[in-house]
C-alpha cells in the first residue's frame, strides 16, 4: 500500500509541476488574459455567493472525483484511468494555482487539503483493482463492502474539507466585494 500511495502521490506531484511549467511558459498577454478573466469570475462570484453554495458546489465537484476514482477501482481498466486522472488533476492544480496565488494563496491552500484525500482514494481504488486483477479476493462481497466502506469514510472526510474550502472562499470572496 505504501508503494501504491508514493506512485500516486509521483503521479500527482509529476502532473502538478507539469502544470506550473505551463503557467511558466504562457506570453505574459494570455497569462494576463486569464488573470482578467479570473478577477471577472471572482468578482461576479462574490455579488451572490453564499458559503453554502460555494461548499455544495465544492462538495459535488470533489465527490465526483472520489467517486470517478472509485468506480476506476471497480473496473478492470483502472489502473490506468487512476494514474490518468492524478496526472490530469495534478496539472490541473498547478496550472490554476498559479493564477490563484496572485490573487489570495490562501485559496490555494484550502484546496490542499483535499489532495491527500484525492491521493489516497487513488491508492486504495489502485489495491482494490489489482486484488481484482489478480483474482485474489476470497469473499467479493465482503471486499466490496469494505471498499465501499472506506470511501464512504473519505466522503465524509470531502465534506468537510469541501465546508473549509467553501467558508475560505466565500471570506476571500467578500473580500473582494
């Protein structure tokens, strides 16, 4: 399990400095673009953001990850389509994080916490996969049953990072106003 959680925290971390190198090499005309851009969306935000709508949009966006990761671990093909998704979100990440921390890196710090989760659900949706594969699992049922467990438990985890990030936001958000 150790190995697994060091791959996919490599995956991530790859895909986020793949992500910052982009940033890096944007022209500064279309880096300043998507920052106008940005300070627009932001500012449209924060006329009517409620922090209960900025944690449930949060919420269903990181649930929908977890939830993509969990189904990958069920399917035969998931080992794959887990390293893709990290990679993809890790660049994804580092890309936006770049933009944020020009405008509040405390943002980008409150989406921090959910790349653990994200991580670690990666690996356990990986083991679950290659016991599959490997065609190692004595009682499916009562497999599957843990697994679903184990991601229920990192669901509640997600709702209250999902409630962290969405009080963040809505502060800065304000801020802005």
């Amino acid at each position: 399990m150790k190995k697994l959680i060091l791959l996919q925290g490599f995956l991530f971390f790859g895909g986020l400095l793949f992500g910052i190198a982009a940033y890096v090499c944007l022209p500064d005309e279309q880096i300043l673009a998507l920052q106008q851009f940005l300070s627009i969306q932001m500012q449209e935000m924060s006329d009517g953001a409620s922090w209960t709508t900025l944690s449930s949009s949060i919420f269903h966006a990181n649930c929908m990850d977890l939830l993509r990761l969990y189904l990958a671990g069920i399917c035969l093909i998931g080992f794959p389509l887990i390293c893709l998704f990290l990679f993809v979100k890790g660049f994804t990440f580092g890309f936006a994080g770049c933009f944020l921390l020009g405008h509040s890196p405390f943002l980008v710090l409150t989406r921090v916490f959910f790349a653990p989760l994200l991580i670690g659900a990666a690996a356990l949706g990986c083991r679950f996969n290659f016991m599959l594969i490997q065609n190692r699992v004595s009682n499916p049922l009562y497999q599957l049953l843990q697994y679903t467990l184990v991601f229920l438990f990192l669901f509640l985890l997600t709702l209250v990072v999902s409630y962290l990030d969405g009080l963040s936001s809505n502060s800065f958000l304000h801020h802005l106003s």
